[in-house]
C-alpha cells in the first residue's frame, strides 16, 4: 500500500520536474527567509535590551553595598535602603514598559502579512 502510495506522490509530480518545483516555491522560501530576518533583529534588540537592564540592576546592586558599608548610623541604612528601593521600583517598571513594547512589536511583525505577492507559475 506504502509502495502505491509513493508511485502515486510521484506521478503527480513527474509533469514538472525538479527545477520548476523548486521555481513554484522560491515566492514563498524568500518571503520566510525575509520574515525570519526580521524575527532575528526583533528578538537580538529584545536580548540587548535585556542585558542593559540586567547591567544596570548589577551595578546599582553592587553601589548599594559600597554605600552600606559607609553607614554609620540606622538613619544613614534607612535612607539608603530606601533610595535603593525607590531606583529599583522604577528601573523594573521602566525594564517591564520596554520589554512590553518590544514583545509587542514582535508580535505585531510577526502577524503582518508577508510582502510578496504570489505571480503567476511558471509551466
């Protein structure tokens, strides 16, 4: 049955050979190889973003500690606990709004129809 199956596969597409098969599809290997270049920039600027915030949230990390290490009071701790909270609170908020915007330009390319126009086959 496999074997009848095949035969059948192949004789359907004997009429046009290899060449203009492969003429049919280049449309359409062109159109994803175009789309899957700009998934690829889309999603390396998401990483590079990404790792600018992580960057940043390092070193205010490590300059909180530098500074705790200089208090010499509760109300000097208190102060900088405080600050720290304050940047973090806003530099996640900030990390959330990009990454949401850059996410939601992904998707947006993504669903975009793709901008070949299929013409006319070849025979």
């Amino acid at each position: 049955m496999a074997e009848k199956t095949d035969s059948l596969a192949s004789d359907a597409l004997a009429p046009f050979g290899f060449d203009a098969m492969m003429q049919m599809q280049r449309p359409v290997l062109a159109a994803m190889a175009e789309m899957n270049g700009h998934l690829c920039e889309s999603i390396t600027a998401a990483n590079k973003e990404w790792v600018t915030f992580v960057n940043q949230c390092l070193k205010e990390d490590l300059a909180v500690r530098q500074q705790l290490a200089r208090c010499r009071t509760a109300q000097d701790l208190y102060q900088v606990y405080a600050q720290f909270f304050q940047n973090a609170w806003a530099q996640y908020q900030s990390g959330l709004e990009q990454m949401t915007k850059l996410s939601k330009a992904i998707a947006e390319h993504s669903l975009q129809s793709p901008s070949w126009e299929p013409g006319p086959t070849q025979h």
